[in-house]
C-alpha cells in the first residue's frame, strides 16, 4: 500500500522503508539476534502503522489487505 511499484521483499528491505537499521556485527548470539529483531518489528509495525494512518490508508489495509493474506496464502500452498 505504502510503495506498490517497490514493496519490500524481506524483513530488512521493511526496516529501510521506514528508516530503521539492523545492528551489524560480525559475531553474533543467536539469542541476541532473535531479542534485536523482536524489538526491530515493534518499531517497524508502530512506524508502518503511523503512515497508513497518515495516508488514510489504516482501514483499507484492515479490511482488505489482512483479509488478503489468508486467501494468498492458500493459494500459494496448493
């Protein structure tokens, strides 16, 4: 909905879109990545949030979008 011609294909293509970045380290605990990205997603829906809301666009993706997914989702295990 955001960026129809360009949608993020991964989580960290999803951080860009909304300006946040994960930490790079060379060596890392799983464990610490899992707890990085948890907090990462909570920022990034809030952020998402915020600009369907500033685009009047919070509805249209709750009652069509989400409704999407299922069906999409379906489609692509068959």
């Amino acid at each position: 909905l955001l960026d129809p011609d360009y949608p993020p294909s991964c989580f960290e293509d999803s951080l860009n879109s909304v300006n946040l970045e994960q930490k790079k380290k060379e060596v890392i605990d799983c464990s610490e990545l899992l707890e990085e990205d948890i907090s990462l997603l909570g920022k990034l829906m809030n952020r998402l949030y915020q600009k369907l809301q500033s685009r009047e666009l919070w509805d249209l993706f709750c009652c069509v979008e989400t409704k999407l997914v299922l069906l999409i989702a379906l489609m692509e295990c068959q």
